[in-house]
C-alpha cells in the first residue's frame, strides 16, 4: 500500500462504511507497527503521551522535545499511515514565528502533519503553518489542553449557543485551511451538524457516530490499564491483565527452578569442559 498523504485524508470527507477514516495513537515503534499493520489511516502522537506513557494527571505536562522525541520513534518504523503530531500547550501559543518553529521540530522528527487545539483564536497561527507548507489537523470541542480553563474534562457544546459556536468555529477552521478536525467530547447531534456543516473529514472521540472517522487512544483499545475509562472508550483487548499474568508466571518459574531450562541456556562443547577440568558438564 501506498503512503497516506494529506490530500488522501481530505478525499474522505462524505465517507461511509469500510472508507471511514480511522486514526489511533501511538508513541513508540512496536505501537506504531501495530496501528499500522492493522490498517489505521493515521497515527497520531498525541499530547495525551502524558497521561498513557509517562504518568501525568494531564497532558499539560508534554513538551515540544518528549512529542518530537516520540514522533521520531514512530516514523522510523516508516508506517502507510499518514503521521500526525500534536503540538502541546504553550507551543502555539506565544507568537507566530515559535508556533512555526516548534511545529517544524516534529515535521523534521518525522510527522507529516500537526494538530492543535482551539478554534478561532488559532487562525493566525494555523495561517503561519500552512504558508511554511505544514498541514494543519484543528481539535475543537473538549480540548483537553483547556482543562484548567473549562474546568475539568467535560462534555462541551450542550445548549444551542455552544453548539452554533462550535459549527462556527469548525467553519473558521476549514476557512483556514484545516485539512481535518478532531471533534472532541461532544454531543452525537452537535457533530453530525458540524460534519455536515464543512467539506473537510471529522474525526470523533466521544463525538457519535455519524462523524467521518473516529479516533481513539491505543492504550485505551488495548487495556494498557486496569481503570476506569470514559463511556466512549471501547476496549477490544485487556493487556494490563494478560501482561500481569504472564510476568506472574515468569516469575514463580525463576523462582521455581523452571526457568531456564536447558534449551534455553548455551553451553561450552566437550572437548572446552574437559579443558577446563568440568567434568559432567554439558
Ligand atoms: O492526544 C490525543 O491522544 C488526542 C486524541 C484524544 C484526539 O488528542
């Protein structure tokens, strides 16, 4: 299979059934060649790299150089699915020209895309990137950067202002340029407006059915965890269990004698043991 590009993605818009666009996370290279290997359009290294591999309460934590350090990984297992890095808080925040900078920082580590959280505010910004030729992916809805300011992980645009302010900002975004936008934690019926109110795909997490694609956290998939996850998260394996399960067994066949056994082990030829004066070794 060809690699996924940019224009491939957008094509997607108005997709059904089997083309729907499917993205999943990944921050490493055995990740990266899972999502890949079972077909996913895109690979993003999410910001939320914080929470699901180095043990943060939020994703405000991740920097530039721990995204760009992780994107590297992931593209040098040279997937068919398109690379999307996120750009953590405060990295598109302060000024165009740092904006453009630490984008490039993860198109050089190997992304072929960015995503960044916010609506209409991020337009200069989102602007900058494309005329240095980075396509942009928007994240609007619940976004997990803004916890502080909407005060906690909460399910936005509930009433009729905040559901016309999200296709309004959804529009500015498409208007920009986006080549996608993620729509996040957000009610079935507002997406579906949003996703029939732009011409470019949208991604959903906790945003229904009836977006274009949909998106979820690789270790949320898989049950990297034995926790509680959010109702629209669906596990399809339970390797936090597997995994203790065979550590366990592991260990009591160290402690047991059983491991290893003499397949296992490498041993010196006869003719070195008896050299060596070890007689009735193997
Ligand atoms: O960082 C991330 O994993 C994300 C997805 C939840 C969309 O932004």
């Amino acid at each position: 299979m060809p690699k996924s590009t940019v224009p491939d993605i957008r094509e997607h818009k108005g997709a059904i059934g089997s083309k729907r666009l499917v993205m999943i996370t990944a921050y490493d290279a055995p990740g990266a060649r899972m999502v890949d290997e079972a077909g996913a359009d895109m690979i993003l290294v999410g910001d939320s790299l914080a929470m699901v591999v180095l043990g943060y309460e939020d994703t405000l934590q991740v920097t530039v150089e721990d995204i760009a350090h992780h994107t590297a990984a992931v593209s040098r297992t040279k997937p068919e699915a398109l690379i999307v890095a996120d750009l953590p808080w405060l990295s598109y925040h302060i000024s165009i020209e740092e904006t453009v900078k630490n984008a490039a920082k993860l198109i050089r580590a190997g992304a072929n895309a960015i995503k960044l959280e916010g609506g209409r505010r991020r337009i200069p910004m989102i602007e900058a990137l494309l005329s240095a030729e980075i396509p942009v992916m928007g994240h609007i809805g619940l976004t997990p950067q803004s916890i502080n300011a909407m005060g906690g992980f909460k399910v936005q645009a509930r009433d009729t202002k905040g559901a016309t302010d999200l296709v309004s900002a959804a529009k500015a975004l498409e208007h920009a340029g986006c080549f996608a936008i993620v729509l996040e934690g957000v009610p079935s019926q507002v997406a579906s407006m949003v996703t029939t109110s732009v011409n470019i795909p949208t991604i959903g997490i906790g945003a229904g059915p009836e977006c274009d694609g949909q998106v979820l956290v690789l270790h949320d998939l898989l049950g990297f965890e034995k926790k509680i996850t959010p109702k629209f998260v669906r596990s399809y394996a339970q390797f936090h269990v597997e995994g203790v399960s065979a550590l366990s067994e592991f260990i009591s066949d160290v402690r047991n004698g059983s491991f290893p056994s003499e397949d296992e082990s490498y041993f010196l030829s006869s003719e070195t043991s008896e050299e060596l004066g070890l007689y009735g070794a193997m």
